[in-house]
C-alpha cells in the first residue's frame, strides 16, 4: 500500500461493505489519519485494517447503538460478529509510534538495556516498531553472523516489532552486500569516536566507499554527523565546558561533507539525531537541489536547555550534546518546514555508575539519553505549547520514521496497513517517577517532570500488547 494514499474517513457503501469482514472495529471522536483527526471507525481483520470509515457508515450497516468498551477491550459485538472497542472521549486513536534509532545493546550489554526491557518501554510509550542500532552490543552488527545472534537474543522476547541497522566500519566493508541481503534496513556509520572501541569511525576514503557500495546497494546510509576536526577535549568536569567541546560548528561541517558526498555518489543519506539549528538552512538548500539527504532529531533537544543543567546532573549528557533554549526554538522550526522530518528517541541507556551522577564530571561520563518509553509525551507537551496537532506529531514519530525505513504498511491509520495503534490521552498529565518506566534502568533527565499525555492503550496488528506476553516480530528489510 502505498504510504501516501489518505483513507477516506467517510465512505460509504464500499468502505461499509469491507468493514462487514472485520473481526474487530475500535471507534473514536478522535482519530488521526493522512487526511487530519476526524472522528472514525477502524476496522480491522486478521491484524490489518481494512477500511477507516466514518461514524454515519457504521449506523447505515446495522451496527447497533454504541457502548463504552470494557477493559478487557471488547464493548460489544456488531451484527457481523465483530468485536467493538469505542474508546471514551478523551483519548486519541493514533498510529503506532516507529522509533528508528534505539540501542538495545543485547547481546553482550544486556546489563545496560535488552530486547524485554526496551521493547515493553516502547510499548508502553505507544512505539509499535523498533529499528536497533548496531552498537552498543557486543559483538556489533557489522557481519552476517553477528546480525544471527542480535536475532537469535530477540527472539520470543519482543513486546514490538523490531528491525536492525548494521554498521558501516574500517574493517567490514567487505560484510555489507551480505548484511543487506540478510534484510538490514541500512548502515550506520560515526565520523567521529563512537564511545566504544569495537565500533570505530570512518575517514574521508572509507566514508566515499561506504557511500559507493550503499548506493550500489540501494540502500541507506545512516550518519552521526560530527566532525572531528571541530571536537576538543573538555578541559573540565562542567556542562558549559563539555558543550564547548563539542560546538555546532562540528554537526555543519559534518552535514556539508555529508551533503557533497550524498551530490556526488547520489547515496541516500540520513542525519541521525540533529541538535545544532545552524544545519538546518544546509539541509534546506540541498534538499531544495534534490539531494538526498534527510534529518532527524530527539524528544530532548526538542525540550531541555543547557541553561537548565546543574553540575553534576549527567543524566543529561549525549552527543550532540543538548545546546541552548535559543538553538532549540531554531530546531524546532526546521521540524515544523519538515526539513527535519523525523522525531526519534537516541534511546542509549546505561547503568547508572557509568553516568555517575552527582558525582562524575561531564567528560567522563557515558553520553547517552533514556527516553524510550517518554518520547510521545514529551513532544506532545512541547509541540501543544507550540500550537501544533497530534496529526504533526504522528507525522513525526510514525510516519516519516516508517517511511525513511521502507516500511510501507507501518506508521499510519490507513486502509492496508498493520493494525498497531495507540489510545492516547492528550490531555491527561502525570509526573515522571522510576515506578512508571520500564526499561531496564530508571535513571533519565525527565525524572521528576510533569509531562501532558498518556498511553493508556497499545494494539500491536490489532492485538492489546499484554506484559509478559512478547508478540513481536522480527523484521526484514523489504
């Protein structure tokens, strides 16, 4: 199905007539599609929707009145004999959110994050689709057998759908026809040290190699964009020290060479988590010049400041490092022209002697942000403030996200897609506190924030995802 094919929300005949093969319906006053939130009916059979039809379809095919559904999911049965959920009228049906950059780091650092953990927090954050970074396990995934074993950790432990990137480093270049034939999604690359010694960055010549081959290959090219030339060791344990260290002169120059080498090779390229806006106008004008080349950025430098970041406050720290309140309303206008079109989490947690908080320096400490589980509602609470919709955020999280990986049946309320969606209560507040988060380790800057939004519900090919009960599934490059 194609990914830019709007549903109609207010078919009829037709749209009524599939909707008698369904074997569930989930209605709400509030459901985000391509063509805006309307209210609507999702109809669902064997995991997938097959028709989004207005409230008038469902009265003209004989459904019967309208009940509240219960919480075991099921309201009440239509003539057709499907099951009915009609969600209360302060939650939003969205589509399952995809989050496209999450280190999982099983196996070899499972003690730092693992497939049952960060998959039951992206469940509860309402991700249905994962993406895996090729590091932080050990060994990476920068070889057939290494992706075998990043697969063989994940099975029967998913509480979503999970997909895997592989690297592109000095040593495999000979591994990357392989890896893409054994389904990778595309190949993540550093141009500067990476944090860990197994996974080393590539200079010029091995970065103009990688950009050949990932062309030849018609795949993507994934890229921390950092220049190394423009990094300087931090001469103190501070965060203004640790931020001047790494200016955003080092994410342009990383994006001007990635922009010539994109022109040049025509290799599909992505920015991964974005944090300096004076890259934003380079993104722009080649863009505009149909290179292609494309952009994400993370929940926190969408939301913190490195005005607000007290000494010894690491749990804070990531690279690119979170830069000014003025740097981030800047960002945030490259998010809202789309020239940064995706909203990802960097999901990179640790255990937390290595942040060493309150205790450790800036420099030394891992660079990482925990989000995984909180990324819907910390931009939903920013992007309210900003007058922007719940259509925009889904646009961010799930459908661009879906579409950079090739997904075509994921991230959208359409007819044809995979039934994964969330019941979000946009209005709804709470605090951030260890107990509610689910990820192996519960240290993340937002402890302690009020957020706006709440997951209440999680359908994964329209199945309630249940904890303890892993239905996720492996996926390939298609």
């Amino acid at each position: 199905m194609n990914g830019d094919q709007p549903p109609n929300p207010k078919a009829s005949g037709p749209a009524a007539a599939a909707a008698v093969g369904a074997d569930l319906v989930i209605c709400a006053k509030r459901v985000v599609t391509p063509a805006g939130i309307v209210e609507a009916e999702v109809h669902i059979r064997d995991g997938v929707i097959i028709a989004v039809t207005g409230a008038a379809d469902r009265t003209a095919a004989g459904a019967g009145p309208r009940s509240v559904g219960t919480a075991a999911g099921v309201g009440w049965v239509s003539p057709h004999g499907a099951g009915v959920i009609e969600l209360p009228d302060d939650e939003v049906l969205m589509p399952g959110l995809v989050d496209t950059h999450v280190h999982i780091n099983e196996p070899g650092r499972t003690d730092w994050e693992g497939f049952t953990t960060a998959t039951a927090a992206a469940a509860a954050g309402g991700i249905t689709t994962l993406i895996d970074m090729p590091l932080n396990s050990i060994p990476p995934t920068t070889d057939v057998a290494a992706l075998a074993a990043k697969q063989r950790a994940a099975a029967g432990k998913c509480a979503v759908d999970v997909g895997f990137w592989a690297g592109a480093v000095p040593a495999n270049a000979a591994d990357r026809r392989g890896l893409h034939e054994a389904g990778v999604f595309g190949f993540k690359c550093f141009l500067v040290d990476s944090g860990v010694p197994e996974f080393p960055p590539l200079d010029d010549e091995e970065l103009t190699t990688a950009l050949r081959q990932v062309a030849e290959l018609g795949s993507l090219l994934v890229v921390h964009a950092e220049d190394p030339a423009h990094l300087a060791p931090p001469s103190g344990g501070s965060y203004p020290e640790f931020l001047r260290s790494r200016p955003a002169a080092a994410e342009t120059a990383a994006v001007a060479r990635l922009i010539g080498g994109a022109r040049a090779s025509g290799t599909r390229v992505h920015v991964l988590h974005l944090s300096a806006a004076e890259a934003v106008p380079l993104l722009a004008a080649a863009q505009a010049d149909g290179v292609a080349i494309t952009a994400e950025t993370c929940p926190h430098y969408l939301a913190l400041a490195a005005e607000d970041i007290r000494p010894g406050q690491t749990q804070f720290k990531c690279c690119p490092p979170i830069r000014e309140a003025a740097n981030r309303e800047r960002l945030w206008a490259g998010v809202a022209d789309g020239v940064v079109g995706c909203v990802v989490s960097d999901h990179s947690p640790c255990p937390p002697e290595l942040k060493g908080v309150g205790a450790a320096d800036f420099a030394s400490a891992w660079g990482g942000i925990s989000s995984v589980q909180l990324g819907l509602p910390v931009v939903w609470t920013q992007a309210a403030e900003r007058g922007h919709d719940l259509a925009d955020v889904a646009r961010w999280m799930a459908a661009s996200p879906a579409k950079l990986a090739g997904l075509a049946d994921k991230g959208s309320i359409t007819a044809g897609y995979a039934a994964d969606l969330v019941a979000f209560a946009p209005d709804e507040e709470f605090v951030v506190e260890p107990d509610r988060l689910r990820t192996r380790h519960r240290l993340t800057p937002y402890l302690g924030r009020r957020l706006r939004g709440v997951v209440r519900r999680t359908w994964l090919r329209g199945e309630p995802v249940t904890e303890g009960q892993p239905a996720g599934r492996l996926l390939w490059r298609p």
